[in-house]
C-alpha cells in the first residue's frame, strides 16, 4: 500500500454533498484524500506542487474559478500533476477541452464507482512515473554535469559505440589521450560499460544520442 | 493622224482667203442662217479649233445660205446643248454618238476618213502599252493584278474599248486589276505613269505611239493583233472613226446639203475627209456588253448584279446587322442573367427572411411552451447532482461491506447522505409539478382543429426530415374547447415527438403519424397513432410514471408532465397498443370546461 500512502487525492467540487460522497468512495478503497470546497481554496492550502500529491479530481464547473481555468493555472506555473475531470450534464465540450489541455480522464455524473477508481488509479501512477522519471533524470544530469567539456565530447562518442581510434581522429588528439578520457568518463559517472553510459545520457536526455 | 492633219499651213490659207473672195458678191445679201456644229473638244478647245476650223470655213463657203458656227463642248456640254436644240450637227467620237443616238435621236450621216482611203468602220482602237522588257507582260489577260494607267474610265479609245477585250477574257478590271488609275488628259500623262513604273501598263490610243518617234523603243505593245491594212499595232478591235450626226430637229434638206458639201470637200493631203456612213454597230455591242451607255438598264436592275456592285456596303451592312443582333442578343442574355440572379437573390432574401421570422415564431412559440425545455437543462443538472451523490454512497457501501470494512459509522453517515439528496431530489421534482401546474389556468376558446394543425405545423417546423402528419378531423366543423391553448400544445408536441422517436429507424413508409379528432361525451378525443414497434407490456404499464425512459438520452418526464396537463384540464392521457397492426395510439381526453 505504498502506492496509496505516498499519494494524496486532492478532491475539489463546490456541492458539498458531491463531495463528500467522493471522499466517502475514495476512502472506500484506501485513498487519502484531501477535500477542497473550491479552486481558491485548493490554491491556499497548495501554492505549490505538494511532492506526495497523487492526483486531482476537479469539478469542472464552479462558481468562482472554473475547474478549467485552475487547470490552466497549474500548467502555467509547471505542475506536473494528474486531474481527473468530473463534470456535469451537457458539458462534453468542456470535457474535451481539459482532455486536449493534458487531463488525464474526464467523468460524466452520475458514474460508476469503479469509473472513478480506475481514473484515479491510472492517474496516480502516472504521476508516479513522471516523479520517477523526474528523479532520474535529475540524477543522471547530475553525473554527467561532473564531467569536462572534453570528457563529454569523449563521453557521447563512446555512447554512441565508436571505438576509441576514431574517437582520436574525429578529436584530432592521441588515441592514449582518448584512453585515459574514457577512463575518467567510467570513473566519473559510475558506469560500467559504453552501454551504460548511453543508458545514462538518455536518462538526462531522451534525445542525447540524436 | 488627226494631229497632223490640222496643222494649218500658209498656202491653204491662202486659198481658203481666195475663196472666200471670189464668192459672188450678191450672195452676201443674202440674211444668213446660222448652222450650229457641236464638236467634241477633247483634247481641249483650242486643238479642236485648230482642227476643226478648217472645215468649218469651207462648209460655209459651200452652203452660202447659212453662217457657220463652231461649238466646241466637252461630252456633258454637248449633250446639254442638244438637247436645248441649240445645235443642229455634232462631230463626236463613237462612243458618245451612239450614246446621244438613244438620247436625243442624233443620226449619223458621213463618217470621217481619217486617212482619207483607209477603212472608216475599222479606225479606232486602243494599244495597251507597257516599258519594253516587260516580257511578264505579253497578253491583255498578263494584266490580271496589275496597275494600269487610263486617262478617264470615261473614255472611248482611252478605256472602254480595252475593257470590252478584257471583259470577253473574264478580267473584270475593278476586281481583277491591283489598281485602275484616271490620269487625266493629256493621253500623255499615260505614257509618263508607265515611264516612270507607277503603273505597269497603260492604255492609249492607237496610233498615238507611233505618231511620237521619241517613244521609239521605249514601250511595246501588249497583246497587239493583226489588223489588215491598219497602219498601227492595235491590242483590241477596230471601231468606226468619228461621225457627223444631225439631231431630231435638224431639216433633213440641210442634213443633205451639209452631206454634199462635206463629201464634195476636196481631200487634200492632213485633210479630215468624210465618207458614207459607218456601220456603228460594233460600238453598240460595245455598249450592250460592258452596259454602259444606252445599256447601261442592262445593268440595273438584278438583284445578283446590285449585290455584286454593291458588296462591299452589302457585307458592311449584314456585319453590322449581325454585331448587332450579337450584341442584342447577348445584352438580352445578360440582362436575363442578372434579372434572374436578382430576383433569385430577392426570392432567397424573403426566404431567409421568412424562415426568420418563422423561427422567431417558433422560438417564441416554444419559449412559451415548453415546461420541458425550460427544464430539460437545469432540471438534468440538479438532478444529476443528488442522483450521482446517492449512486456514490450507495457504491461505496457496497465496497466496503464486500471488504469486511463497513463500519457503523460509515453506514450511518452514508445513509444519512443517501437519505438527504433522496430528498433533494424529490424537492426538485416538486418543483417541475408545481412550475407545470401553475402554468394551467390560462384558458381560452380555441377551434380544435386550428389547435392541432398549429402543433403539427410546429412539430414538423422542429424538425429537419419531418415525417408526414395526417389529420384526420371527425368533429364537426367549428368545434372548439376551452383549454390552456399552449399546453394541450405542449402535450400534442410531446406525443408527436415520441412518435417519431420510435419509428426514427424504420423505414419512411412506416414513419408516418396520424392525429385523429373525435367527439367525446361533453368532450373531445385526441389521438396520435404511430407504426413503431410498440412497447413491452411491462413498460406500458407504468407509461406516466417520472423517469421512466425508453430513450438513450430521455429523461422519462415528457408524459409525466403530458399527464399532469391533461388532468389540470380535467381530462386524462392514456397510450395502449394499435389494434390494426404495430404502433402505439396515445390519446388525449378533454371535456368541457364548465
């Protein structure tokens, strides 16, 4: 149950009793979750993007800031964080909208419970990921930032398989030179293989190799 | 050579002087009669004084009795003055003779003998010359395409006589001739035009050539022909020299006298002689065949020879006549067009206009009519809210029984939320059946049959592929109700738009609707049948009851609210299955108001 622990169901929606009920089903299948009577109010308790925030079930219709425009909000300051749409009767087009803008489901009232479960669920883990994925990414950065610039040279050339004569002569520098750099580059970013490192540079950045 | 011939020299003068002399001196007495002798002054007057003088004196010697009197004319002069009897003989070449001959009855009695033994029948032709080396140019038909020089398309010698050989070649020259140039008199003035290459070729007189020995070598002849006994080359026939010719009142005794004195002139050497009358028939075919001169009818009057003539202007005419009816035609074309777009532009802007009213007309209609539309979105809404609520505890109950996880508590509170929006819920309902009843009670006198064909109008307007609607109307005619009019409209409406979403997939034949009216005791019956496919018993049962549907999207109040109408108007609303084949009936009973 770590996956539920670690992530917070943020719930917003303005019909108390709506809301309730939601939180009465999430914590039916062991979700935490935190509800929030309205955007504004999500907002103050959240000004930024909380690390344990699981996802975001949103009405898409309120009163004062609509479910879309917060959506608009979070994106504008880079939060990475899931929402799960619910909305009303006859707001389909809204649906698609938030969908276009990146939601991660959207829900017609009244719906199954399993519905919004699985919505949820899909949600978090994809959150889940892109954490992970962020966390790595900021690791291998940070290896690979320990390198020289000539060791990098050196580095994306034995990622990408050549051996260390044409390294040389693409450099123009002594294939012993080369040697020792890729020596450091290993040492370095703790790889252990030319394999590896391109693991790590793609890591950093899927495009590294391009 | 007339030319020669009336140089005068001192010696006749001088016996023309002693002759005179010794005229009797009694004879001088005598009142003389004056003798008018037109004579064609054609190379201008002062050469025909020359020529002619002569003549005139010795004719007046030999006829004692009258005083003779030169008049020298040019063509339209002496036909003018013959024609006033202002002349009593002319002296005129063939050409115009024979044409005064038809005008004014002049008669020929002697004809000159220019060389005074020759032949006077065959004495004037025409040469066509041209520069010497010109040999493209041999025969009269080489002229076909070519500029040619004449001194007037008038003249005898100078033209016409060329024209009749090129007429019998089938050269006509105003086509055939690149160019036919008048140059004028003197005939010289032709010889220059051809000299100096403006022309290719021109037309002189015979004889004229020769009688000038600087042009020796300079020009040549063009289609000359033998002639037997005729001095010169000659490119055409010969034709009689000049007559002397009385006119009709001229007396036949001084016609005679003047006959005797002139063929009693003494031939002398470079003398004008006469001799007997020419035959001038040969002028006169001449003339019938180009038809010109006194057969110029000839030409008149066809209409082929008036469209030959006058093509030019003819074609000019029919271009004209055809841009014209072009033009016409295509203005009447566009003024066609642009008279129908306009008036399919008027047509579509009364159309548009008219559907807009109609949907204005319509949008009011149902803005006043329709309970359900004015519910169908906020109703969905605040229902969704309470049924999604309830829907979410009652899940959620059930999910966390099935884990050993339900708590008191939680019943509690869940079935105290469940309970709570149930009541919400029916509070919004009570809502709908209090806004439909406080709608009844705006009763009015309405024919029924107008009634229902407005709502079938309505019906039909809502709808993109109306299907078809028969009324059938067996109340008697006039018969009205005092009803709340939009209502009883909102339930037709209503009946109708199920009808149709029943048979919505059927084939069109199917997709019909009949409206029947009836009477009822102390009242009147509506009935809309359809050809669907019916209703389950079990559904038929429980038609009117709220929320119950047969449609994807339906909200199942449409008859709820139907029925809540027809018991406000004390009537009742009920649906069973047709007895003749598929299809629902529903009916609507209204009585009397009281």
């Amino acid at each position: 149950m770590t996956e539920l622990d670690a992530n917070l169901i943020h719930v917003i929606d303005d019909d108390d009793a709506f809301r309730r009920s939601l939180v009465f089903l999430l914590e039916s299948v062991g979700w935490q979750v935190v509800p929030h009577r309205s955007a504004e109010d999500f907002l103050q308790a959240c000004p930024n993007q909380p690390p344990d925030l699981g996802c975001i079930v949103l009405d898409i219709r309120m009163p004062t800031m609509s479910g879309l425009e917060l959506q608009q909000r979070l994106r504008g300051e880079g939060w990475t964080a899931a929402i799960v749409f619910i909305t009303g009767h006859g707001d389909v087009e809204l649906a698609v909208q938030a969908m276009k803008r990146g939601a991660s489901d959207f829900l017609e009232k009244p719906f199954k419970d399993q519905a919004l479960i699985d919505a949820v669920a899909t949600a978090v883990r994809r959150a889940s990921k892109d954490r992970a994925d962020s966390a790595r990414r900021e690791q291998a950065l940070a290896r690979l930032a320990r390198l020289s610039p000539r060791e990098r040279e050196v580095a994306s050339r034995i990622a990408r398989g050549l051996p260390n004569k044409q390294v040389a002569r693409e450099l123009d520098i002594s294939e012993k030179t080369v040697h020792i750099h890729r020596q450091h580059v290993m040492e370095k970013t703790e790889v252990g293989s030319a394999a590896e490192l391109a693991h790590l540079m793609l890591q950093a950045d899927p495009r590294a190799l391009d | 050579m007339r030319l020669k011939r009336i140089v005068p020299t001192p010696l006749r003068s001088a016996c023309l002087l002693a002759a005179l002399l010794i005229l009797p001196a009694g004879l001088f007495a005598v009142v003389r009669q004056p003798l008018h002798i037109g004579v064609l002054a054609y190379l201008g007057e002062e050469v025909a004084e020359v020529e002619w003088a002569p003549m005139a004196k010795r004719l007046a010697i030999a006829l004692p009795s009258h005083s003779v009197e030169l008049v020298l004319l040019d063509h339209e002069g002496m036909r003018k003055r013959a024609t006033e009897g202002r002349l009593d003989f002319i002296i005129t070449n063939p050409g115009h003779y024979v044409e005064l001959e038809a005008e004014l009855g002049a008669s020929r009695i002697l004809t000159l003998d220019s060389d005074g033994g020759g032949n006077p029948a065959h004495a004037i032709g025409s040469a066509v010359i041209t520069r010497t080396g010109r040999d493209d140019l041999t025969r009269l038909e080489d002229l076909r395409g070519r500029r040619v020089a004449v001194v007037s398309k008038e003249a005898f010698g100078g033209y016409q006589v060329v024209w009749r050989e090129w007429q019998a070649l089938g050269l006509a020259p105003d086509s055939a001739l690149l160019e036919l140039r008048e140059v004028g008199f003197p005939m010289d003035r032709v010889f220059q035009a051809v000299r100096d290459g403006e022309v290719d070729a021109g037309i002189v007189r015979s004889c004229l050539l020769e009688s000038r020995p600087e042009l020796d070598g300079v020009f040549k002849v063009v289609g000359a022909r033998p002639q037997e006994g005729y001095p010169c080359e000659v490119s055409t026939r010969l034709y009689p020299d000049w007559p002397i010719a009385t006119l009709r009142h001229t007396p036949p005794a001084l016609a005679r006298q003047v006959a005797i004195a002139l063929l009693a002139l003494p031939a002398g050497e470079n003398e004008p002689t006469w001799a007997v009358p020419a035959d001038y028939q040969s002028v006169h075919e001449l003339f019938r065949e180009l038809q010109i001169g006194p057969y110029a009818y000839l030409r008149a009057p066809t209409l082929m020879a008036l469209a030959e003539r006058y093509w030019p202007v003819l074609a000019a005419m029919l271009t004209l006549l055809v841009g014209w009816v072009l033009y016409t035609v295509r203005v009447e074309h566009l003024i066609h067009i642009r008279t129908s777009a306009l008036r399919d532009a008027l047509a579509e802007r009364d159309a548009i206009q008219e559907r807009m009213r109609k949907d204005q007309e319509q949008a009011d209609h149902l803005a006043r009519l329709s309970v359900l539309g004015e519910l169908s979105g906020t109703l969905a809404h605040e229902l969704n809210q309470p049924l999604a609520t309830i829907g979410n505890y009652a899940q959620s109950l059930v999910r966390r029984a099935d884990a050993g996880r339900l708590t008191e508590a939680a019943t509690r509170e869940a079935a105290g939320e469940i309970a709570g929006q149930a009541e919400r819920a029916a509070a919004i309902l009570g809502r709908i059946r209090a806004f439909a009843k406080k709608r009844i009670g705006q009763r009015e006198v309405r024919e029924v049959a107008a009634l229902v064909s407005e709502a079938i109008d309505l019906f039909r307007g809502m709808l993109a592929q109306a299907p078809e609607v028969e009324l059938q109307d067996r109340l008697p005619p006039g018969r009205t109700i005092e009803v709340d009019g939009l209502q009883i409209q909102q339930v037709l409406l209503n009946l109708l738009k199920n009808g149709y979403d029943a048979c919505r997939e059927l084939p069109e034949t199917r997709r019909k609707l009949i409206v029947m009216l009836e009477p009822y005791p102390a009242g009147i019956r509506i009935a809309v049948r359809d050809h669907g496919p019916g209703l389950a018993p079990a559904i038929r049962e429980r038609l009117f009851e709220p929320f119950l549907t047969t449609k994807p999207d339906g909200l199942g109040l449409g008859l709820s609210i139907c029925q809540t109408i027809a018991e406000a108007h004390g009537g009742r609303l009920s649906g069973e299955a047709a007895s003749d084949g598929p299809g629902m009936i529903f009916t609507l009973v209204i009585p009397d108001h009281d």
